[in-house]
C-alpha cells in the first residue's frame, strides 16, 4: 500500500527529486488549506462568487488580472531568484541541470505571459471603458471568458512544477528541442496547452477592446481626442488580433507533432525546425509590443498629469503609435540572424529593425516636451514614469546594435542580449504597469496608495534593477552566453554575477515594499473623496472613486483632447470642480448580468487541458465537452440584462457627493 | 422591451435591418472582427501547408492522392449550401420563418453530406498508410484541411441550435442577429474552402 502510494508519488509527483519538491508541495497543500480556511473562517465564499468569481464588471475583471499579475510576479520572480542563486558564484550545483532548464523556462513564459500580459490587460480593463465614457466594454461576457481562460491556463501552467514536471526548453521553446523526439515527457505539453488556453482568451480581449473603443466612445470623442492610453490600446488590440492567431496555431502544430505524431519540426520526415522559429517569432516580436505599448499609453498619461501640462505632439504620438504596430510584424527575423538567413534577408530586417528606433525616438521626445516647462509634481507613479525614459533608453540603443547582423553574430544569445531585454521589458512594461498601478489606484478602490513607501520601493526596486542587469551587458560581451546553467572561475565573470545576484535579491526586496504598501493602505487608507485626486485630465476622473457599477450616471459630451480637464477650465467662467450630475438626465441604465458560466467553461477547459497534456483523452474529451455545452446553453439564454432604476442611480450619486 | 430607454449600447432606429437592431450592430461588428482573426489563422495554416507541399518523403504526393471527382463533388456541396444559407437570410429579412427553417435545414443538409464525403476522403487517405505521420506535406495537409473541417462540423451544430431557437422565439431582433452571424461564419467557411480547393486541390492535382 504505502509502496505503491509512493511509487504514484514518484511518477506524478517528482518525490524521488527531493526536498524542493516536497517543500512546494508542503507550501502549495498549506497556502490552499490557508485560503480554504479563512474563506471559510470569514464565511465569505458566497461573497467571493457573486461579488468576484461570477461578475462582469470591466473594474472587477481588471482587479483579478492585477491581482492575478501580483501572484504571477511572485513566482516568475521566485524563479529569477532561483536563477540568480545558481549562477552567484562560479561552479555552483545549486539545482541540477534539469531543474536549472526547468527554471529559467518557467521564468520567461510566466513573465511575459503571465505576469506582463495580464498586468497591462488588468489596466485596459479598468482605464479604457472610463476613459471613453462607456459602461462597460462591448461583451462584457467575454470579457469574462478571457479572465477566466487566462487565470485558469496560468494555473495549468504553474502546477507543471509539482505533477510531472515543467517545460524545460526554454520560453521560446524552440523545435527540435522541444519535441517529442527530444523532451519526452509531460513539461512541454504543459507549456503548448496552458498557453493555448490563455492565447484564446487573449484573443478575445483583442476584439473585446478594438469593438469597445471603435464603437462605444461618448458623444463628441473622434478618434482623435481620444486619451492617448485608449489609443495604444486600440493599436495593441489590432496587434493582438493579428499575431495571436499564428501563436494559436503555432502551438497546435508542436501539440500534433508531440501527440498524435505530426512532422511539422521533426528533423526527419521532411519536417522543418526553422518553421518553429519563423512562426514563434512571428507572434513573439509583435508580442513584446503588445505589453510595451500600453506602458507607453500609461507613460503619456502620466507624464502629461503630472506636468499638468497637456500631451506634446499628439498626432505624432498616434502616428508613430500605428508605425510601430506595423513594424513589429517586419522584425521577426532578427532573434535568429545566425541561424543561417543569408545576408540579403538579413540586411532586410536590420533595416526594418533599425527603423523601429524613429517612431519610438519620437514618442521618447514628445514625452521630453510634455514636461519641458511644466510643473511637475514628483509622485510614485510619475517617478516610474521619468524612471522609464533613461533606462529604457539603454535597452532601445542596445536593441539597435543588436540590430545590426554582423554585429549580432557576437551578441547572439548572450548575456548582452539578455540585459538588453530585461532592460526594455522592466524598464518599459514593468515600470509602465507600476506606474499605472500607483495612478489608477484611486479609481479601483477610492483610496491613494502611501506615497511614502511607495518611493521607497521604486528607489529599491529601480537602482537593484540596474545593479541585475547592467553587469550583463559586459559578462555577455565576455563571452557568457544565455541559459548557460554554470561557469568556471578564472574568467573574471564572478564579481559581475555575484553583483547581479544582489541586485535581484534588492529587486524582491522593492517589491515585497511595494506589496507591503498595498497592505498598509488597506489598513490605513488615505481616502480619495474627490474622484480626481491628480487634478487629472481624462473622463476616468470625472466620476466618483471607485466608479460606481454604471460607471456614467449621464453619459458626458465631450469637446477635444482632454475632455475632463476642458469641463473644469470651461473658457467663459473661473475654472472650478465640476461635480454635479444633472438629475434630469438620469435614466434607467441597461447592465449585463452576471454569470457563473465563464469560471465553469474555463475549469472544464483547465481539466479538458490537463487530460490533453497526460494524454488522458478519457478526461480531456469529456472536457472539452463540457465546454462546448456551456458555450450552446450561452446560446439559449435571453435574460441577461438588468435595469438599474434612476432612484438608485440617484442615492448612489447621492452618497458620492454628486446630486 | 427597452426599446425607449437607454441602452448599454448605441439607440435603436428603425431604418436598420432587423439583426443590426439594439446591440446587434455591435455584435455583428465584433464578429466580423473574430473573422479577420480567423483569417489570420488560416493564412498561417496555409503558408505552412505550401511550404511543406513538397517534404512528401518518400511517402505519397498531392498527385498521387487526390480524387478530382471527390473533391469537385465537395465543392459543389459547400458552395451550393452558402448559396441556400443566403436565401435563408433573405427569408429572414422577410419575416418568414418557415422558408428560413426550409432553407437553413437544407443548408445543414448540403453540409453534412460535404463532411461526410471529407471523412471518407480521410479515412480513405488513412487506410492506404497516408496518415498524419507519414510526412510533413501529410502532417499539413491533415490540419489545414482539418481545421476547415471542424470548422464545418462546429458551424452544423451551431445552425442547429440557432434554428432551435428561432423555432422557438420566431424571428426577432436577437434571433435575427444570431442567425446573421452564423450565416457570416458558414459564408467565411466557404470562403476558406474556394481557397482549399484552388490552392490544395488543383494546385495540388497539376504540381
């Protein structure tokens, strides 16, 4: 009995790996039993499905991605940790190898993926229908499903690392590695479905978006008065409509070469691995995009507030917003100029590359202008922001001389180009995310996060994250190269790694500040009562904070660039609040339902994926099953709106101040 | 019904067509843009397939195994049911619910019989050894392929239950709506098809 139970624990469960294994299993068996408990302790499990689990609202959706993003970050960075630990000083055996693939895997996927993707759509969620005077996005059902499908293709993923094993060939996962030829087993199936999963859902927030900001601006607001966040997120969505399609079926064909015998990329057969990188990267450069520009929307907004001066340059900022977005789908090739292209494809795409740096030089200096003579007021959030503009700067001007192929064949997956983009995924998406996370905050919750410990934890996390990755650029022009699992000493690399590794122990540090500022507030919140903290610009502070349910009790008409800040400075009169609602106005509002039935689809989706991944078709068809059900009962349903009534809407308006 | 009062979306006027009532304009809009996603994914299912037309492998070749009378007889059956699906819409816009169901049945009729001839084409190709694993032309061939044909199989099933539906509520604006959108799918479909027969099937025959 207690024989075979171990040996089910060997095979399922990695026991015979030792004692991190168990240690994770022992964390994950007690953080669950933690979260049981106080739900249960509290009795707020009805609370958490109708309030959270069930709802459609654009706000509350938004808060589970962040929240989500949080944990995700937690654990990609624990990985990074993990990394850093093994290679802090020459010859060490930390992890083992397999362990060590295993690890910086994870850490890419869950970064980019799980962590950047979620973050930056969390902020779509909560910023785009408020800025554009909406009640909510244009499906609000959908947009449902997408949180759902993401949340639950992320679990999928992160339970790889207790039930047999995590993909171990890298983020980019590159065939013929990462087939069934050479990485049997379950890890890379774990990768393939989970983000096949959370790729559905992304999709559908990519036409989610584009539908909502085309169709659903308030009366007045043309294109081209639109806050400048609502135009990156209009441009990201039309990228994610475009490349996570090819993502789609690039998973697909390495899932039916691994499981059902396929020759896409095998090396016989007349398969071709070169098809993986093309295709990958033909998703994966306009991916670095779609999580960069929503931090450059989040950075106009921000630069522009807090210089209280309006936004320089805003058709440029549109224009080089749309030449970016094409662009990015010109790059592709230069993540492997080595693998043999030949000079005339190569040269192309230096060039297209190359090109690249204009549009952003231009945004770069339009961000410059909006603060030359302004007044600028140093909060967290637009700390994050000026915080951008340098270390961004290093990433860029790296991108460019990596750019340049004969250049490459030396920087080529070397640690140069690691530090390069951690410099422009940290210092563009990751201070992005912060930096909206400290100027939208009022609006989630009514409160201003502590400023004080916030800039604590930007000074922190912003010089450690210098301290990680700037070495890198130099150990890599000295020959280190990436995914390398350990070094010998007398190559003059351990000072650089040691420093590096410091520097990512003071990066956690930064953000165990920045969580604990989040904790401090909830225990001493400095409450926002005005709804426009910042003296903002933008429609999204015309309302109380947090924004109620409808959103708009009248929908406002709008009169150029910077609606809200026009109705406070009305050019007749003094300028002054603008609070009143028009009670003659107010009408019964239309709002979708809520529904149990996106979390119900998604968990059949989450068990239809691990039967796949097992290969357990007697789990994975019933699954799928199950989700095509629920997608037909949605079908049948016709009572799905509700009214709120205008004496509602009234005492609401009421106990905000504004009636 | 809300007619009068305001709505999440835009306000009703009575110059649009039945499906594009209410929130039916933003729907209807919205999967035409769920279309220009799945163009997306078939182009990159086509550009894999004309890469490895040629990585045969010893195994058989698009000569070899396609069946001109099989896959002509195919066409026929898709194009013929886009055709019927489009007088389903125009029963629809005139309010007729019973030539709608005549119609749409006959559609999903013409579309089962397309599915049945590919299954057999597939299960013919499985049985001579040219299966999914012989080679890389089979392995995209098989998926490209494939993909329109589950395609198909979800588009029946959806039809069905869409006629259900107007069975049950006769035609209004959101039974209108919905059987729009299926038909916009079936059409797309259709539209992928011309171009697995142009660019698999012929091509495919003569190279």
């Amino acid at each position: 009995m207690l024989h075979s139970i171990l040996q089910i624990g060997d095979k399922y469960f990695m026991w015979n790996e030792g004692p991190m294994i168990w240690t994770s299993d022992a964390l994950i068996v007690l953080t669950s039993l933690g979260i049981v408990g106080l739900l249960t302790y509290l009795k707020r499990w009805k609370w958490l499905w109708d309030e959270w689990l069930t709802t459609v609202d654009h706000k509350k959706i938004g808060i589970m991605y962040i929240i989500a993003a949080f944990a995700m970050f937690f654990r990609g960075g624990m990985d990074g940790l993990i990394i850093r630990a093994q290679l802090a000083i020459p010859n060490n055996h930390f992890l083992t190898a397999e362990h060590y693939d295993q690890v910086f895997t994870t850490h890419g996927t869950i970064m980019i993926l799980f962590m950047a993707m979620p973050f930056i759509i969390g902020l779509m969620n909560i910023a785009v229908p408020l800025q554009i005077g909406a009640r909510d996005v244009a499906f609000p059902y959908l947009n449902a499903m997408s949180f759902w499908l993401f949340f639950f293709g992320a679990l999928l993923f992160n339970i790889s690392f207790v039930i047999g094993g995590s993909p171990d060939a890298g983020w980019t996962s590159y065939a013929p590695i990462a087939g069934p030829f050479y990485d049997p087993g379950v890890g890379e199936n774990y990768y393939l479905i989970s983000l096949q999963i959370a790729g559905i859902g992304t999709i559908a927030t990519g036409i989610n978006f584009l539908v909502t900001i085309l169709k659903m601006r308030a009366p007045g607001m043309t294109l081209m008065r639109m806050p400048m966040f609502t135009w990156s997120v209009l441009i990201t969505s039309v990228i994610i409509i475009f490349a996570f399609p090819v993502l789609t079926v690039t998973l697909a064909l390495l899932m039916f070469d691994r499981l059902f015998g396929a020759h896409f990329f095998s090396v016989t057969h007349g398969g071709l691995p070169m098809m993986w990188a093309n295709l990958f990267w033909i998703w994966g450069h306009p991916e670095v995009y779609i999580v960069i520009l929503p931090a450059f929307g989040v950075f106009s907004e921000v630069v522009s507030t807090f210089s209280h001066k309006r936004l320089f340059g805003y058709k440029a900022m549109v224009v080089s917003l749309v030449a970016i977005a094409i662009l990015s789908f010109t790059t592709w090739v230069h993540h492997f100029f080595t693998m043999g292209a030949g000079a005339s494809v190569n040269s192309f795409f230096s060039f297209s590359t190359m090109l690249i740096a204009v549009p952003t030089g231009v945004k770069i200096f339009n961000w410059l202008f909006t603060m030359y003579k302004g007044r600028i007021e140093f909060t967290t959030s637009m700390l994050w922001a000026l915080a951008f503009i340098p270390n961004f700067l290093i990433g860029g001007l790296t991108g460019v001389m990596l750019a340049s192929a004969p250049a490459d064949y030396q920087y080529h997956n070397s640690y140069f180009l690691v530090a390069h983009f951690h410099y422009v995924l940290i210092a563009g998406t990751v201070f992005g995310v912060f930096s909206g996370l400290y100027y939208w905050w009022p609006k989630m919750f009514g409160q201003k996060l502590n400023e004080r410990i916030g800039k604590w934890a930007f000074w922190i996390f912003m010089i450690s994250f210098n301290m990680t990755f700037m070495p890198m650029y130099f150990v890599g022009l000295m020959g280190m190269t990436r995914r390398m699992y350990t070094y010998p000493a007398g190559l003059g690399w351990g000072p650089f790694n040691l420093i590096e590794t410091i520097g990512a122990l003071g990066m956690g540090l930064g953000f165990v500040v920045m969580v604990f500022d989040i904790a401090y507030t909830i225990r001493h919140p400095e409450k926002d009562l005005t709804g426009d903290p910042w003296d903002g610009r933008t429609l999204e502070w015309s309302i109380p904070s947090p924004a109620p349910e409808y959103n708009f009790a009248v929908i406002p008409e709008v009169k150029g660039i910077d609606a809200y800040w026009m109705m406070k400075h009305p050019k007749e009169q003094e300028p002054g609040p603008v609070k009143a609602v028009d009670k003659s106005k107010i009408r019964p509002i239309h709002m979708p339902n809520n529904s149990y039935r996106p979390f119900i689809i998604s968990v059949a989706f989450f068990v239809a994926g691990f039967g796949f991944i097992w290969q357990w078709y007697w789990l994975g068809i019933p699954g799928l099953i199950v989700v095509a059900i629920g997608l037909f009962l949605r079908s049948f349903e016709y009572n799905d709106e509700h009214f709120i009534s205008t004496e509602e809407i009234e005492r609401t308006e009421i106990a905000a101040g504004r009636l | 019904m809300a007619v009068n009062m305001e709505s999440l979306h835009e306000p009703i006027s009575s110059s649009l067509p039945l499906e594009y009532q209410g929130d039916g304009n933003l729907k209807i809009f919205g999967f035409w843009v769920f279309l220009a996603a799945e163009v997306v994914l078939f182009s990159t299912l086509f550009a894999v397939y004309l890469v490895f037309h040629g990585n045969v492998a010893g195994g058989p070749t698009s000569q070899q195994l396609f069946d001109i009378r099989g896959f002509t007889i195919e066409t026929f059956l898709l194009l013929t049911s886009s055709f019927t699906m489009g007088l389903g819409t125009y029963e629809m816009r005139r309010q007729n619910t019973k030539g709608v169901l005549a119609w749409v049945l006959i559609t999903v009729l013409l579309g089962l019989g397309f599915l049945g001839m590919e299954i057999s084409e597939f299960a013919h190709y499985v049985s001579i050894g040219a299966n999914i694993s012989r080679s890389a032309f089979l392995s995209a061939f098989f998926v490209l392929v494939g993909t329109h044909g589950s395609h198909v199989t979800l588009g029946i099933l959806w039809i069905l239950s869409i006629l259900v539906q107007v069975m049950r509520k006769g035609i209004t604006p959101k039974t209108a709506r919905k059987l729009f959108v299926v038909g916009l799918y079936w059409h797309f479909l259709d539209v992928v098809w011309v171009f697995i027969f142009t660019v698999v099937y012929l091509t495919g025959k003569v190279m």
